[in-house]
C-alpha cells in the first residue's frame, strides 16, 4: 500500500467515526455516509484496501456505546409508547410491567430459596452465593458496556460511605431474612415481615426525631394482632425463625430511615446503579460472615447436597440470579411509582408469595394462622393509605434525592 493510500486510510477511519459522533444514537443514514466517506477518499478502492470493513466494525461499537447512553427503562417505555401510540400509555404498561416482572422473579426466587434450603441449611452461604452472583452480574455487564445495567459510572470516596450505611442494614436485613426461611415457612416468614412498618415508626422518632399521626400510628395494632395470633398458630413456628424474621424487619427499618438521611446527597446515579453498588458492599459483609459461621461445615453440608440434588451448583446460580434480578426490579418499580404505591405493591406482592408458597410445598395452615395472616396483610394496607392521607394533608416537599427504600425480602 503507498503512504499516500495510507494517508487516505487514516483520514477516513478518523472522520467516519466524526460523523457518527455528531449524531444522538447512530442510525443506518449514518451508516451509509461513513461508507461513502470512504469510498470518496479511495476513488472506488474501498473494497480492495478492506477499509470498509474496519470502519462498518467501529460504526457497530459505537452505535452500542451510543444506545447506552439511554437508561435501560427509557428504552423500554419508548417501545411501549410505539405500540400504543400514547406517551401516558406507555408510561403505565412498562411501569406493570416492571411490577409483574417483580412478582415473577419474586416468587420464582422464595420458591427455589426455600427448595434449597430444605436439602442445603446453610443460610449465610446461601446469602452470599446471592450477593456474589449479582456482583458477578453487575461487573460482567458493565465491562461488556451495559453500564446504566450496572454501576453506571464509578463514584466518589464520599459516595461510597454515604451508600455504604443503608447497604450494610440491607446484606444484614437479607441474611437474618434468609436465617427465617430456613427454620421455618416461608408464609410465616412473610407475616412477620408485615412488621415492617411498626420498626419504621419507631426508629423515625428515636432517630428522626419524627412523630407518625395517630391515625398512621392505629393502623398498626391490626399488624401486630395479625402476626401475633399467625404466629401462635403456626405448624412450623420456632423462635429462631420468629426472631430471624423481627431481626430482619429492625435492620431494613434503620435501612430505611437512615437513607432518607443519607441518600439525598447521591447525585445523578440512578435506581439500578444504586443496587448494583449496594450489591458490591453485601458481599463484603456476607462472603467474610458465611466463612465464619459456616465455613467449617460447609464441604460437608455441600457433599451432602450433591447427594440429594445433582444439579446443586446449577441451583445456587439460578437463585442467585433471581435474587439480584427481582431486586433490581423493585428498585425501578420504586423510582417509577410513589412509596406508598410501593408499599400497596409489596402487600399485594407478600399475597402472592404466601399463596403460591402454601400451594407449592403443602403447607398445612391452620385457620388461626388463615385469620392471622389476613389481619396482617390487611393492616399494611391501612397503613399504607393512611400514610397516604398524611401526606396529602401535609405541604408538598421538594424532591430531593434518590429514594432507597425498597422492601426487598
């Protein structure tokens, strides 16, 4: 090739790329004038130096580079606004259908937990095999370019410790949840998280200094009656079970109302990237404590495992997968919907996890139990409408912030 070939070669590869630069996202337009870009330079010999190739080759990274600029959930609602032909329309169908997607992989994943730890009792492996396989997730697609499906972009020392606190309460509030499932049934487990709220109550005025109005504060006593009367009645119950459960509701309450503190300072960083970064500090807590506390019996509890399910290693990384997904679900149905629509999600979603669990294993429920559990679920529905009404009786607050809220186990 002569060096003046070689000057036109250059020049090409340089400004082809320019064009595509200039535009949004690139498109087949952009395409065809990188083409004929290089055509013009080569007078015709295009095909014969091989350039065209090697510019169509860097046309594709870039248009893939260029799609990832547009957040994964914007993708989505501009092709459900195609269809139906109504910005509002499309708004609403991606938003159900993040919801429907949460439920599904919810309940795929309490299902396959609960299966796992019938054969496999080792719940802070298990907890961190879900962490692990999520941050596994996350590095994997960030690297290949999917960065708005990850980390987004790297963060700031104070960025870190400002995620780090509420995180720390989310790995502890997901390994004490998953200590509940194992010792005892997955309906149970979920009654006594309705909980929830009354932790959230009470930290938000020890810490908060806040006070919740006495109708919000009534709407309570149906939970607490709920999961008291639930409990006593329940086959399966055990304390350690029962005080897993009342654990992981005390840490996703500090999760909660330490993030309100914490998190408005978190800046151009969205739902998804907040998860992935909270998923990178859970490992850091729960891979050093499944070491700890079971690391000494693991080989035999895993030995026994391959024993009664051959596909063992398949399972933890079909769970794990599960676990990250449906929880990064629940965090893009939060930043598309309000808390208290969030939280009518959640007992529509703890319904649905109870009633496919009791179908799923057998579980024998008594009708105390049946009653208990009604009662619960039915007030943290008051609670979340009552709270609903306290706000609107309230002044309207600037938004600030990113919200991290979400109920997760």
């Amino acid at each position: 090739m002569s060096s003046h070939s070689t000057m036109h070669v250059r020049t090409a590869l340089i400004q082809a790329p320019a064009c595509l630069r200039s535009a949004k996202v690139p498109c087949r337009a952009s395409l065809q004038q990188a083409q004929h870009l290089v055509k013009c330079n080569f007078f015709g010999q295009s095909r014969q130096l091989g350039v065209q190739k090697r510019v169509l080759q860097q046309c594709r990274r870039l248009t893939v580079v260029k799609a990832e600029e547009k957040p994964v959930d914007a993708k989505i609602e501009s092709v459900a606004e195609k269809e139906t032909g109504s910005p509002q329309a499309g708004n609403n169908l991606t938003t159900l259908g993040f919801i429907a997607t949460w439920y599904a992989l919810n309940v795929g994943f309490n299902l396959q937990n609960k299966t796992i730890f019938n054969y496999f009792p080792f719940p802070w492996t298990v907890s961190a095999v879900h962490v692990v396989v999520g941050l596994a997730y996350c590095t994997v697609a960030y690297f290949l370019g999917a960065k708005n499906a990850s980390f987004q972009r790297p963060i700031t020392k104070a960025e870190f410790q400002t995620i780090a606190g509420p995180a720390s309460m989310h790995a502890i509030g997901h390994v004490a949840a998953n200590l509940s499932f194992a010792a005892v049934a997955i309906s149970l487990t979920h009654t006594v998280k309705t909980l929830e709220p009354v932790f959230s109550v009470i930290l938000s005025k020890v810490i908060l200094g806040q006070s919740t109005p006495l109708p919000v504060v009534g709407t309570l006593v149906p939970i607490m009656a709920g999961v008291a009367m639930a409990s006593a009645a329940e086959l399966s119950f055990n304390w350690s079970g029962f005080i897993s459960a009342m654990v992981s509701n005390l840490t996703f309450g500090f999760r909660a109302v330490w993030s309100k503190r914490a998190m408005t300072d978190i800046k151009n960083l969205s739902s998804t990237a907040i998860y992935a970064w909270t998923t990178l500090v859970s490992v850091l807590i729960c891979v050093p404590g499944a070491l700890i506390f079971e690391g000494p019996k693991l080989q035999a509890g895993i030995d026994a495992a391959l024993k009664k399910e051959p596909n063992f290693y398949l399972s933890l990384l079909s769970v794990g997968l599960l676990y990250h997904l449906y929880n990064q679900f629940a965090f893009n149905t939060l930043s598309r919907v309000t808390p208290v629509s969030h939280g009518v999600c959640n007992v529509v979603k703890r319904v649905v996890i109870i009633g496919t669990s009791v179908v799923f294993f057998g579980n024998k429920l008594t009708n105390k139990t049946k009653l208990g559990t009604a009662i619960a679920l039915l007030g943290t529905y008051l609670y979340t409408e009552a709270t609903k009404r306290s706000k609107a009786q309230k002044p309207s607050e600037p938004a600030s912030g990113t919200s991290y809220t979400p109920k997760t186990a």
